[in-house]
C-alpha cells in the first residue's frame, strides 16, 4: 500500500487492485503549501468491488497511517466513487476506518440540536429546515469537550444549493493574525464565554425540538417515572461534566454557561487554529444585519445562545465580529454534494457550515470520533 505525491492510495486486497486517485477540482485553495480539501475517488472501471473490500482496504489503509498523514496534511479528505450511498455503507465505511485509527466514537453531552440514527455511530446531520443557512463552526467547538473528527456523508444531494462550505481554521488565525494581530492578541488573553439555553419539556424551540432531558442533552441517567427535582440532579451531574457554571431558570429551562480559550494548538502540527464559536455568532448578525433584543439570540440552527462575550464579561464588539467575519469568508471552499462522498474532517484544523437548499430533499448523515488520550486533544494557544 502506498501513499505518494501527488497523492493517491493504492494497493492489494482480497486479490483486487485497488487504486483512489486524485481527483482534480477547480480553483483548488491551498493552505501551508496543502491543497484543502483533497479529493480521492475510487476506480472502479475494470469492475464494481463489492462493499466488504472497499471496507477491508480502508481499514488496511487507516491501520498504517494514510488516512491520519492525509487528514493532518490536508484537513479534509473527500473520498469519492465508492459506488454505494447508502446509511449501512457509511456506517460499515466510517467504523472500520476509525476503529483502525484507535479512534472512539464521540460521546455527546450537552447536544443542542436534533439529530436522527440512522446507523451505529451514524445520525443525520442537521434537521433544521431547508431555508437555513448555517455559519462556520467547528463541531462543538464553543463547549470544553469536543470530538477530534467528524465526518460526513452524501446520502441524497440537494437538486439545487444546498453545499456544505469548509474552512481551514490554521487559514483564519494565519489571515487574522497578519491582518488583525490586535484582535488576535486581545481574544487570546481574555478568552470567550457564552451560554447555551436547554429548553424545559414543553418549552421546546420550534424547528429544533431539542430539551435538556434528551439521551444526548444531559439526560443520559433520567427516568421518565423521575420527578422534575430527581430529573434535575441527574441532568445536574453531566452538566458538571462539562461546566461548572450553570442554573435553573424559573420555568425549568437550564442554562449552561462555559469559558473557553478562542485558539488551540494542534496537537500533531504544532500549529495554532482558530477554535471557537463566533463565527455563529457574527455570521447570525451580520447576515441577517439585526440583533436581538433579548439576552439569547434565536440562531439559523433554531437554537437559542447568548451573544459573544470576553471571559470577564464584557460583550466582543460588533465591529471586531464583523472584521473576523469578513475575513472568514475569504477561506471558504464551498463542497458541492455528490451522492456517496465521504468529507472525512480534522475538526481541529476545519470548520463546515450549510447553505440553504430548494428543489427536493438533501440528506447529509454525520459519525464523529474522538481521542482516549487526554495528550493527544489540543491545548490553549497563548500569545507570546
């Protein structure tokens, strides 16, 4: 099995051939010399190889280290051509590449959003309504836990729009950084904090109807028989897990606040990445051109969180949200969907978001997985 620039992944199993090639895009954008994303499709043309192959291949492949150099080198690794879109051949595809990585599969606590199963370790990736756009973000990257990949797949493609934008978030801190040093200076000594809002049963958000008391929210321990006081001293002990900073509100909704550092630092590249969540914050206002007058903002994603805030509470300014705003635009690469493909993710080094979409029905489904070791998760990066 080899792995060669320009890149492709070939070699031998169960007495086939197999060979990805690199699959050439336009106008393709590099970052640190890498061309972001990569795109690898699969030749298929001396014959269609069944599943369990492409399967046994990959896992091959992600035991030596090929897809974690690709992954590190890149960012984002499209893999193309697989012959197969459906759930149960996302699902065979992404566990055995990420079992042989070492990876787990991510455990979430604190989800805001509706997702649907679809497989083992496989749900839809958003169930928010086809109007909305989605801003830049890192998965989980406004929480203190967060998995280490995420990765999506092309089940049914939008008949028109519907393209997942990526970012490089080294790209953004390099552009910030010689653009807006001030900026980047000023976020990494005061840090960010905000404030998620998990609606109470009854009180759920129209489009996303999502509550604290959900398996994935923090009720991974309550019992529908429990009183609303059990029901919330259990929810109270995953809140912990992620923050100390929380309360009830009077109707029951929980509020959970929590503090993070705006950059990381990649724990493979040693590089510094932009990490953090406001780019959902500016892209909600500058977007859209209002803000709310209530303390939380209603996002796109039909979530309700506060704006963006310093850790000693002082609001990030409008115009410092519209300059990093801006800015992120410019290190965007839109991914237009083919049924089958597979964006394997770097969630510390690449961001996604979602533009709207019209026409029919798009379904994109979501597996993400994350590091054992603590060592290996990425650390704050401080402002020399």
């Amino acid at each position: 099995m080899t792995y060669a620039e320009p890149i492709s992944l070939s070699g031998e199993y169960a007495g086939h051939s197999i060979h990805f090639s690199k699959e050439e895009i336009r106008n393709p954008k590099f970052v640190n010399g890498k061309e972001f994303p990569y795109f690898l499709r699969l030749d298929q043309s001396e014959g269609k190889l069944s599943l369990d192959t492409i399967v046994g291949f990959l896992s091959n492949a992600s035991k030596t280290g090929l897809i974690d150099q690709l992954l590190t080198d890149h960012g984002v690794l499209v893999l193309r051509g697989l012959g197969d879109s459906s759930p149960e051949a996302f699902s065979k595809i992404i566990n055995a590449i990420e079992r042989s990585r070492g990876r787990v599969p991510y455990e979430e606590v604190g989800r805001a959003s509706i997702r649907v199963e679809k497989g083992l370790n496989v749900f839809t990736a958003n169930e928010s309504p086809p109007d909305r756009k989605l801003y830049q973000h890192s998965e989980y990257a406004r929480y203190t836990r967060f998995p280490s990949n995420i990765h999506f797949f092309g089940n049914v493609a939008a008949p028109e729009g519907g393209e997942t934008p990526l970012a490089h978030q080294g790209d953004l801190f390099n552009r910030l950084q010689a653009k807006y040093p001030e900026i980047v200076s000023e976020l990494a000594k005061r840090g960010l904090k905000g404030s998620y809002l998990h609606p109470a049963k009854g009180n759920e958000i129209n489009g996303n109807e999502f509550t604290w008391e959900d398996p994935l929210g923090f009720g991974q321990e309550i019992l529908q028989t429990d009183s609303i006081e059990v029901k919330k001293v259990k929810a109270e002990k995953q809140v912990r897990r992620i923050t100390p900073e929380f309360r009830w509100l009077d109707n029951n909704d929980l509020e959970v606040t929590q503090s993070i550092p705006a950059f990381r630092v990649h724990p493979v590249t040693g590089k510094p990445v932009w990490f953090n969540g406001l780019l959902l914050s500016a892209g909600e206002l500058f977007d859209s051109e209002s803000r709310s007058s209530s303390k939380y903002t209603l996002t796109s994603n039909a979530a309700k969180y506060t704006q963006a805030y310093y850790q000693d509470g002082e609001a990030v300014p409008d115009d410092v949200l519209r300059k990093i705003y801006e800015l992120s635009l410019e290190t965007e690469v839109y991914h237009k969907w083919q049924e089958g493909d597979i964006v394997l993710i770097d969630n510390y080094q690449a961001s996604h978001g979602r533009l709207p979409w019209s026409g029919g029905d798009r379904k994109v489904l979501i597996s993400m997985w994350d590091v054992e070791d603590d060592n290996l998760k990425p650390k704050p990066w401080v402002s020399s």
